[in-house]
C-alpha cells in the first residue's frame, strides 16, 4: 500500500510541476513580447512571484478574476498548512511521546504551537530577497538531501551502522554550507547534501563495527542480504 501510494503520489507530482513550469514558461514569453520592461522589473529576487498576480490583475480580465486568485492563493495555503501541521503533531505524539492516547487537549495546544511557528516562520521569510521556489528548493535539498543520504546507505552499503548515519546527516550540512558558499543555484543544494552525506557516511561507517548479518537480510538492494523473491519467502 505505501509503494502504491508512492507511485500514485510522484504521477501527480510530475503532472502538477509540468503544470507549473508551463504557466511560469507561458508568463516569460508573453511579458518578453508585449512588456519586456514590466519582466525586467518583476526579474530580481522576491518580486518573481509577484508576476502571476500582475498578469492576472492587468491582463487576464473577466469578471471575477481577481477574487479567483485570492480564494485560489488561500485555498493553496490552507490545504498545505492544515496537512503539514496535523503531520507533525501526530509524528510528535508517536515518536516523542510513546504513541499513548494524550487527550484532545494536548492535540491543540501542540497544533496550536506548530501553527504559530509556521506563522512565525513565514514572517521571518519576508525578510529573505529570494523568490518562494529558490527558499522551497533550498529547504527540500536539506531536509531531504539527508533522508536520502542516509537511505542510499543502508540500501547500498552492507557497512552502514549508527555512526555512518551521524556522520551523513553532518557532512550532509556541511555540503549545503558548500553549496550555499559557492554560490550555486539553489536547485543544486539537495545534490550537494545528498553527495556530501553519503560518501562522508560511507567512509564513516568503517569506524565502527559493521552490523549483524541478521540485521541486514532483506535490506539492500544487490548482493547476499538482498531482499529475496516472495515465493522464496514463502517456501
């Protein structure tokens, strides 16, 4: 079911970017023909992301357009923040606090503190000159470059042990400190840290004593502890 729900998940994630980078693409050559000035000025750092809005109030017309914009916009907010938010106060309550029933009271409060940093957050963001696409790839290059770091690992390495695992997640901000020093665009910093994290883990993991064979059976991809085929589970 969660493979499934993977494969579904990526379909409508290419569908929904594809829609984005050709409404983006779309918008370039319209204000490149008929505006070039009004594209030169919308084309430096957080002002990107006011060229939608722009098209919208001065060219789209019709009747209603505008307040289709907005309801779109909080719609687009609301459905992401309610989700995320309900995700991290189930991860905390079943990671952090055992999984136990803790009453609808505890729910809101930790709903109501994860809702207020992300409002806290988002302030703090409008002090940043950088377009919300350039900040999104940023934080998804950290936050998941190392997931992935560390997932190449184990699935790659019959070495990786605990220390290996710390070792990719540090080394892995070091390669998004890299990234950010050199100055790269920001759809390089998950490259980076993913990079960065598995090699540094890699050579890591031969610090330390290498796992148990019976903790690796079924875990990597090729080799002795591949995960074999289910009808030779079955027999």
């Amino acid at each position: 079911d969660a493979q499934r729900s993977v494969i579904v998940k990526a379909v409508f994630i290419a569908f929904s970017c594809t829609l984005f980078f050709v409404v983006g693409t779309s918008l370039f050559v319209f204000y490149s023909q008929s505006s070039p000035d009004t594209l030169a000025e919308f084309a430096a750092g957080k002002k990107k992301d006011q060229l939608l809005p722009h098209f919208v109030l001065n060219h789209a017309g019709g009747y209603g357009m505008t307040g289709l914009l907005l309801a779109g916009l909080f719609a687009a907010a609301m459905s992401s923040l309610d989700s995320s938010i309900n995700s991290m106060t189930a991860s905390t309550v079943t990671d952090w606090l055992g999984g136990r029933e803790v009453g609808v009271t505890t729910n809101r409060l930790l709903t109501s503190v994860f809702g207020f940093s992300a409002i806290g957050i988002a302030c703090l963001l409008q002090t940043i000159d950088l377009p919300i696409f350039h900040i999104l790839m940023s934080i998804t290059g950290v936050s998941l470059g190392v997931l992935l770091a560390v997932l190449l690992l184990g699935m790659l390495s019959s070495r990786a042990n605990r220390c290996g695992a710390y070792a990719a997640f540090l080394l892995g901000m070091c390669g998004f400190a890299l990234s950010r020093s050199c100055q790269l665009q920001p759809w390089w910093d998950g490259a980076c840290v993913t990079s960065c994290g598995f090699v540094g883990g890699w050579l890591a993991s031969y610090v330390a004593a290498r796992p148990d064979e019976d903790r690796l059976n079924g875990l990597l991809i090729r080799g002795p502890y591949a995960r074999r085929p289910r009808k030779a589970i079955d027999d």
